[in-house]
C-alpha cells in the first residue's frame, strides 16, 4: 500500500526529481566535482563559440563540429533569455526548466484510465543515471520536443507534426516519432512545417545545412557497436588509433571504412524493417479493448434524424462517423509511442555514433511508453535504464579506459551495447506482435473482423496518432 501511495502521489516524485536536479546543477556548476574528464565544456567553450556566431546570422559552417540541423541554433541561442547569468550557467538552468516540463507533462499523460505514473517515474530515475552529461547538451531539449509530440498526437493530430518536424530540425531523430501515427494529419503537418521552417532557415541564414557534409564525413565513434570490433583488434596488433575527429573521439585506420560501411547498411535494413511493419500493422485488423471480446451485438436501427444513421456519402467529409471499420485507425493509443521507442532504439544501435547523451533520448521515449498501461516495452525499458547505468560509467567515470581499450573499457561498452541491442530486438519482437495480426498479410484490411471498439478508454484507438 505505501509503495502504491508513493507511485501515485506527486510529492514524492517532485521530492526525488528536485533531490537528483539539484545534484546534476551541482555537477554541472562544479561545487561538485564529478569523476572524470569535464564534460561541461561543450557549453562553456563550443557552445559558446557558436553563439557567438550565431548572433551574427549565420551559421558556424567553417567548423566542422558543427553537424546539426538548422533549428539547433534555437537550442544554442537560449541562454539570451537568462541575459544576467553566464552563457553556461543559463544554458543549464534551462535545461533543468525543461526537465521539469517534461516531468509535468508525463505526470499530466500518466493520469486516468489506462494510464500509469510509472512513466514519470522512468523519467525521473533515467536521466539521473546519465550523470552531469545529460545536463551538459542540448539533447534533453530535444527530446521534451519528442515526447510532447507524442504525447499531443491522439488529441491534437496536427500539433503533433508540427511538433515531430521542429524536433526534426532540432537533431533528425525525432522525425521518428512519426512511425506509429496512424492518421495522414500528423504527417502532413510535419511536412508542411517542416518544409516551411528549413526553407526559412535556407532563406535567411547562411549555411543552414553544411551539417549535411560533416555527418557524412564522420567514422566509427569509440563507444559505437562497430567499434567493439577495433577495440578487440587492437590487441591483436590492428595498426589504426584513437583520434578526435569531427568532435568525438573515432577509430581511424584500416577497414574503419567498411565497418562504417556496414553501420549505415544496419541502418538501412532498420528503415526496411520499421516499413515492413508499417504496411503490415496497417493491415491488420487493431488490438481490441477488453469491451471487444465478447461477441459483437446485433446492430439497433437508429431514429432516422441521426447521423449516425445516414450513408456514408451523406455524412460530411472527415468526420469521425463516417469512417467504416476497415478504416478506422489501426493504432492504439501506446502504438505511437512503442514505435517511436523501437524505431530510436534500432537506429541508435546501428549508428556509426552512440554518444552518451542519445541515452536520454530513449529515456524519454521510455517514459511515453510507460504511461501507458498497454504497452509493450516494459522489458525494453528496464534494458534501457539498465543500459544508462552502465554508459555513465563508461563516460565520463572511465572514459580512459575506453579511449586506451583496455579489458575494463572493452567490457562496459560490450555490456552497454549488449543491453541496447537486447532492448531494440525485444522491443520489435513485442512491437510486431502487438500489431501485426497472422493471416493479415494477404487480406483485406479488416478482413479479419470487425472494426476497432469505440470504447472510451484512454488506450483506446478512438484516442490513438
């Protein structure tokens, strides 16, 4: 009953979030110091730099470190808003600003039927877990921008685009929030949005998309998938190093190409994939609420006056009545945000990079996922809180022994990377079971049998993107 009570009570979630901020702006404004290399300065030096830049109306594309879309400069132009605090020390306050939006949002979704507070609960012990990084970058903005998309996409379709295609041009990831949405009103907004705000910043401000050169030029970053395979060969005389290298440290050396190669081939049969189950879940008749499962009543005839009652040519365009079951969405509320977590997941652990900050990333999308009771990916979250553990260890605590690939460094990133491989493959395992239904393959779209229930769950796909 007490551990009930304190799952569901905001004053011991707001207790532990302000304990552990509290300890992060500690870290981050080093009256704590923190084991390791300084990861704060990215803020106070690079950051800084290119606001500087910035400010003057254009974008620091001489640098090559820079490599991120457009809408970054918003990201990196905010600490203006705090003019009587130090670039850094503003930048971090946002951030914890927007951590504790993020928290009111996912206590906010986790209320109601069909709900759960675990989500905010995820959220509040994951990014902790990350150490002062996940305070020290722009990624925790990023990733408020995903999760509020997600989770304005059952009511508010087109704020969700909208949303998903501002995350876009923040860092590219979001884009993926758009996987599990089933309505055409979402894509469309983040089409239109999107297209509009990259042809403004193409317009207006010089070099709005040089990051385009720099991503493409980039190796194997250390803590990838991919660099597991030059960490065991250097002890077995491989003749390539550690360098920094567009910003991060990366193999370079012999066959740094080809793995690189493969990585962006991982990629591609994880876009395959996600498309795959997209047509196929499309097809499929849509999970059922428990009202559903008993067998379906006889129709009553309706008073002529209603509705509900005319044909469907009769009935105005778009309306919610004059869907057919066949064409009602096949998505159920927490689809959106499994996919979402699935499709992240799969192109984080393909990609030539994994940065310690992208954890925050899948925490976010995590904590979607768990406010809602119908989901999924339980396993996979704790795969990916379990996942953040480690990376915090490996960076910044024992970064050096990453860098220098001794056993130590070779073990936590085959750990870590091992727990986000194990989540993206358990989590496309349940994903696909959830939503593509045998023997739908070949059929018609509601072939199987009737349309989804209308029952007013808050799970249900009444409420679904």
């Amino acid at each position: 009953m007490v551990a009930r009570s304190a799952g569901r009570s905001p004053v011991w979630l707001v207790a532990v979030w302000g304990a552990t901020r509290l300890l992060l702006l500690l870290f981050v404004l080093k009256v704590l110091a923190f084991p390791g290399p300084d990861v704060t300065s990215d803020v106070s030096v690079i950051y800084r730099d290119w606001y500087e830049v910035l400010r003057t109306g254009a974008f620091p594309s001489d640098d090559v470190t820079w490599q991120y879309p457009p809408a970054a400069a918003f990201a990196i132009l905010s600490p203006a808003l705090l003019p009587f605090l130090a670039y850094a020390t503003a930048f971090f306050v946002l951030v914890c600003a927007v951590d504790a939006a993020v928290l009111a949002l996912l206590w906010r979704a986790g209320r109601g039927s069909g709900r759960s507070p675990r989500g905010a609960w995820v959220w509040v012990v994951g990014v902790p877990l990350l150490g002062p990084t996940v305070y020290a970058r722009y990624d925790l903005m990023v990733t408020a921008v995903a999760v509020a998309a997600l989770l304005a996409a059952g009511r508010h379709p087109r704020v969700a685009g909208a949303l998903a295609a501002v995350g876009a041009l923040l860092k590219v990831w979001p884009a993926l929030v758009l996987v599990g949405m089933g309505r055409r009103r979402p894509w469309v907004a983040a089409a239109v949005g999107g297209a509009g705000l990259a042809g403004l910043f193409a317009v207006t401000m010089p070099g709005a998309f040089a990051f385009l050169t720099f991503q493409r030029e980039r190796g194997v970053e250390v803590e990838s998938l991919g660099a597991l395979v030059f960490h065991v060969a250097r002890h077995f005389g491989w003749e390539g190093g550690v360098l920094l290298n567009y910003g991060s440290m990366e193999f370079l050396g012999p066959h740094v190409d080809t793995v690189s190669t493969v990585s962006m081939g991982l990629s591609a049969a994880a876009f395959g994939w996600l498309l795959l189950w997209r047509v196929r879940a499309a097809r499929s008749p849509g999970p059922r609420s428990p009202r559903s499962r008993s067998p379906e009543p006889q129709p009553q005839p309706q008073p002529p006056e209603s509705s509900e009652s005319r044909p469907p040519e009769s009935r105005p365009p778009g309306s919610r009545s004059s869907r057919s079951p066949s064409s009602r969405s096949r998505f159920a509320a927490h689809t959106a945000a499994d996919a979402a977590f699935v499709a992240v997941l799969l192109f984080t652990v393909t990609s030539r990079v994994i940065s310690p900050q992208y954890l925050v990333w899948l925490v976010g999308l995590a904590a979607v996922c768990r406010c809602f009771r119908a989901s999924r990916m339980r396993v996979p979250v704790a795969l990916v809180l379990a996942a953040s553990l480690v990376t915090v260890l490996e960076f910044p605590f024992l970064f050096a022994d990453v860098v220098a690939s001794t056993p130590l460094g070779i073990a936590l990133l085959a750990v870590r990377n091992g727990l986000l491989v194990a989540a993206a493959l358990v989590g496309a395992r349940a994903l696909w079971r959830d939503t593509v239904r045998r023997g739908s393959a070949g059929g018609r779209p509601g072939a199987s049998g009737p349309g989804i229930s209308r029952a007013p769950s808050a799970d249900s796909p009444a409420t679904a993107g």
